[in-house]
C-alpha cells in the first residue's frame, strides 16, 4: 500500500511500517498510531478505508489536525460518589480549566519537509562561518570524530547536497 508516496509492506504490522517515512522512527509511530485509533496488532492489509484516510490526512499536515480530547483520569484514591447525589459542576469545570500536555505530534515534520529542514540548518552553519559549518564545508567528521584513519565516510556524507 502507497500512502504519500511511501511504499509500506502489506505483511507489516502498523507501527513499524510507518518507520519507512523518513523522520518516523519506532516512538512515533506508536504515537501516530495511536493518535489515529490503529490497534498495535493491526497489518497494514488490514487497514479499513477510514484508517488509512485518517492516516494519510494526518501524515500530510499534522499541525492542521484535530486536537486530541483528553480524558482526565481519576487519582488511585477517588471514590466516586453514591448515585444518589448528582455530580457537582464545578469539578467538570475544574477537570476542563487543567492545562493539556503539550502535542509533540504537531510539529513533526517528515520526508521532503525533514530533509529541507536538515539542508538549511547545514547551510545556515556554513553561512555565519562556524565551526560545524566549516567541517561540514571541507566534508569532514562534525561532530570530534577521529580524522586520521576513519574519516572517509564523513567526507562521502557531510555534503550540503546530501539529500535530493
């Protein structure tokens, strides 16, 4: 199945598969998952038409998704009250006024969007001369590698066209 151009092996279970976009690793594709209600033993094959929409909508453009409903949950030692009493409103009004964790599923960024990202940090380090810059500009080791024997893959690598 092709979703947003990425090929995901139909045998796959869901949360690994989605680890072939570039910028998704095993996290967030648990997170992804469960963001767009997929069990954690669904196949790709398995997906219905809704799911893959879902997941095809939120790939494309998570800022623009809907934001997620949090249901509060109850302290280990809350007693509910006796049906007999109706629940009081201002609890549910204190429950909503709680301040929601931040989502980290509205910023990421992935395939062409990630590799654009990479690209301008690396020429913006080449631009105001830094020290990263300039090692990513003689396409060497960045980040204190040893140079005297093991630096060949540094200088296939650390080019500012790296990605296409």
């Amino acid at each position: 199945m092709h979703i947003l151009g990425v090929l995901l092996p139909d045998n796959q279970l869901v949360k690994h598969a989605l680890t072939h976009f570039y910028g998704v690793g095993q996290k967030t594709a648990h997170r992804i998952c469960a963001r767009v209600q997929i069990h954690d033993r669904c196949r790709v094959r398995h997906l219905n038409q809704t799911q893959v929409t879902a997941l095809t909508a939120f790939l494309s453009s998570p800022a623009n998704s809907p934001p997620v409903s949090v249901q509060p949950l109850a302290a280990p030692s809350y007693v509910p009250p006796p049906l007999s009493q109706p629940v009081p409103a201002v609890q549910a009004v204190q429950q909503q006024q709680q301040q929601t964790p931040a989502d980290r599923l509205r910023e990421i960024k992935i395939e062409s969007d990630l590799r654009r990202q990479m690209r301008e940090n690396i020429a913006h380090q080449r631009m105001i001369g830094s020290y990263v810059g300039r090692r990513h500009a003689m396409h060497l080791p960045v980040r204190g590698q040893n140079t005297q024997s093991n630096a060949k893959t540094a200088r296939k690598l650390n080019r500012v066209e790296r990605y296409n």
